[in-house]
C-alpha cells in the first residue's frame, strides 16, 4: 500500500510517498480503508520536532531520539471496514466509520490502517464527508474536553483565542451549545467565518489588544498557547479558569468521541474545511499549515 514515510525531524520534505506493508488485522482489530486524514499541530510538530521545551525529553523519548519511531504519522481518520478480525463484534465490514489515531501508533497517512475495535472509533456520522469526518476525533474532542476541564456553565463569558483553527473553531460552537457568552479572537480575515460559527463577539487580534479590555471573562481558552499569566490575569474574573493547549491532556474519552458524533448529525455543531490536498501532495499540505493561517482543518484525501 501507500503511505506517507518520515524519514527524519526536519521540514516538509522529509515526507515520503512510498509503498509499505499492508497491515493485516488481528483478532480483536479491523482493518479500516482510509478516505481521508488530516494536517494537524500535532502532525507539524512531530514533523519538525518542534516541542514546548518542557516536554523536549519525553518527547524524544516517546517518539523517538535521531529519527522518527512511527514514521507514519497521521492522527484522525475516516474510512470504511474493509476487514474484521475473528473477535469484533462491534463493527461489520462496510461501515463507515471515523477515528483518533493518537494512542494507537498515529499511522493515519496510508492507504490502510489496522486498528483495535476498543479504540477510540466510532461508526461516522450519517450526514457528512469522509473529509468532514477526519476533521473530528482530534480537535472537536480536544476543544470538549478544555471546555469541561474549565468547568463551562451556562451564561458564563468565555474568551477563545484562536477561534478560526481547527481546535478553536470547535471550542466556539461547544461554548455556545454550552449555553456561553462566546467572544471569539482571530485575524481580520477570518472575522466573519468566526461569527458564523456562533460567535457573540469578535475581536480582531491584529487591531486590538485582548488584555487592555475592561471586560471580564469567567472563561479564558488559549488554543495557541502563547500568552504569559501576566496577561490573560488582567481580564480574567475573580475566581474564572484560564485553559490552555501548552497543558493539555492527551487522555482520550469515547464519551466525548459520542457526543461529537451526536452534535454533528443533529446540526449544532459542524468541521471547518480550509483546503483538501491528494495524499501524494502531502508535502505541499504541511507547508501551507506550516504558514500558520489555515482556518479550520486542512484535509488529505487518500483514496
């Protein structure tokens, strides 16, 4: 099969197409027929080994020291069951479903992928893409769970910086659907696809200063993980929550995977595609999210 291959820590062009091993499934596995993946942040910064320098050690350790452990990366997925193992009850060949790839050895960037039938999978949501239903596991599940982490309640304000990418894009559709005040932070040009999402308010972070504010938020969600507590405290409510990615926990629920699904076919809550690029021009693909202003997800289409 296909696959897209790193061969070491460096910049886009140690992506590889290359023809790799079909896997074949286990017992207690099914072997999914990927149709799309996704370029994420945390994609990019395996890629590049770009890692906040706290976690510089046990990320070497964890993904490897010189080159790359699981040179396939690729962390979200959709597909279709092309086989099931001896043991699997809870998928049948055929469905259709969509994945988190994190704690299963990523390999998402290939034709094929074996994958546990207890692992965080799901059958895909009836009333979207493959291409939408790649953009999921990661960010929509991230964003759910910072929210419930800051403890969000109902007429609550809550600030999210970073509201046009994938993660922040979610995070401002949960908060409303949550019941929130939502103002959310971005550069001009997403202004407007910001407040189509829900947004209450929009702050264009290239004109102003979110800090120099009087308002106050019970809610402060920094998706870019940037900001120093010297700022964010300024406008931050007695007793509010500042959550932030730069903390974030990589422990997975299939409640939240769930409810993702739920909100998806119920209309409350929907991925933002920016652009959709062939397997073959993965490279191109972590460029243009390299640039740092994709708006939502960028998506890879494999078959």
């Amino acid at each position: 099969m296909n696959a897209i291959v790193a061969t070491k820590y460096r910049g886009p062009e140690v992506l590889q197409l290359q023809e790799v091993q079909k896997p074949t499934p286990k017992a207690n596995e099914i072997l999914i027929k990927v149709r799309a993946t996704t370029v994420s942040a945390g994609d990019f910064r395996m890629r590049s080994f770009t890692v906040p320098p706290a976690f510089w050690i046990p990320a070497r350790i964890a993904l490897g020291l010189t080159k790359p452990k699981q040179p396939i990366y690729g962390m979200e997925l959709a597909g279709e069951v092309e086989a099931v193992g001896k043991d699997v009850t809870r998928f049948k060949v055929g469905d259709q479903v969509f994945a988190s790839t994190l704690t299963e050895k990523f390999g998402a960037y290939a034709e094929y992928k074996a994958f546990p039938e207890q692992g965080m999978v799901a059958i895909k949501p009836a009333n979207i893409t493959y291409e939408e239903a790649a953009a999921l596991p990661i960010g929509a599940t991230t964003a759910l769970r910072l929210l419930r982490k800051g403890k969000i309640q109902r007429g609550q304000k809550v600030l999210i910086y970073g509201a046009s990418g994938s993660v922040g894009s979610y995070a401002v559709q949960l908060a409303k659907y949550f019941g929130a005040d939502v103002t959310g932070v971005c550069s001009t040009a997403n202004l407007d696809m910001v407040k189509s999402l829900g947004a209450d308010h929009v702050l264009d972070y290239t004109k102003e200063d979110f800090s120099a504010r009087t308002e106050r938020y019970d809610i402060i969600y920094d998706t870019v993980a940037k900001f120093p507590k010297s700022q964010y405290s300024k406008v931050l409510a007695p007793n509010g929550t500042y959550i932030t990615m730069a903390k974030l926990e990589t422990k997975e629920s299939m409640d939240n995977l769930v409810l993702i699904k739920e909100l998806i076919e119920a209309g409350t809550i929907k991925a933002v595609i920016d652009r959709c690029y062939p397997l073959e021009d993965m490279v191109e693909a972590h460029r243009y999210v390299d640039a740092g202003h994709k708006r939502g997800n960028v998506v890879i289409t494999v078959q």
